[in-house]
C-alpha cells in the first residue's frame, strides 16, 4: 500500500480485513490492529468505520479513504463531515466514471465545511501513484 511506502501506519475496519489488495488480504498489509485511542470514543468509533486510516508517528489521523465502488459517496461525506475537526486528508476513492457524481454530492450545502478538503481519487491514478511510490522508495536517490 502507498501508506506504508510512505511511513504511515495502516488501519482497516474488521468486515475488511480479509478483502484482497495486491493479492493479499488488508490483515497481512494494516500495521496497526487495533484503532489507536487518539481522541474521543465516540469519534474513534466513527473513524474505525473508514475504510483505510493512515496514521501519523503521534498515531493521529493522517488520511482517510473511503473506497466506493458501489455504494453511496453521501454516505462517506457524512463521516469526513463528522470528522472535519480533525486536520487529517479526507479522499474518496472510485472509478473515473464517478467523479461527477463525486463533484455533485459535495457541491451540496450540507457539504460547505469540508468541500474544499475532500478530494476524489479515481483508481488508475491511484494504481500509477503505487507504482511510482514503490520504485521511488527502492532508488538509490530522487530527484
């Protein structure tokens, strides 16, 4: 995953974690099994229903990505809405072919306080970044 690439811990709710990433299942790719305590119950608790977490060193939010394939984007708006306090990126990954209906549901009203710090992901971007990240980190240098 580009979170661990990229030094992050990863956290995935436990209906998924026999789901297959890369031809494993997310249990042998998460590095943290348990949702770290990193505020209020009832917020962790929200967060523990995203479906991938990235976590800082201070085990703080970093990212959160919802991944809708085929359910509602609303839905994964109103978690980010709730969790707008936190200064974590908030991302919403689909197919190219949702991206309006992405732009639609979060050009609503009731989505102004987080509009601008959601973004969408489609998954050929996010399969071109993995394989960039993952050559990048076994260089020798960058650029």
């Amino acid at each position: 995953m580009v979170g661990n690439l990229g030094g992050f811990s990863l956290y995935f709710p436990t209906p998924d974690k026999n789901r297959l990433c890369l031809e494993k299942p997310l249990a042998q790719i998460q590095t943290l099994h348990e949702l770290p305590p990193f505020s209020y119950e009832e917020i962790t608790r929200r967060v523990a229903t995203i479906d991938v977490s990235w976590f800082n060193e201070r085990h703080m939010p970093h990212s959160l990505f919802e991944v809708e394939h085929s359910t509602d984007i609303q839905n994964s708006l109103l978690k980010f809405t709730d969790l707008q306090d936190f200064s974590a990126r908030m991302v919403i990954v689909a197919s190219p072919a949702r991206r309006r209906e992405f732009q639609t549901k979060v050009s609503r009203h009731a989505f102004r306080e987080i509009a601008l710090r959601v973004s969408f992901y489609d998954y050929e971007t996010l399969a071109r970044d993995f394989e960039y990240e993952a050559v990048r980190t076994k260089a020798d240098f960058s650029l």
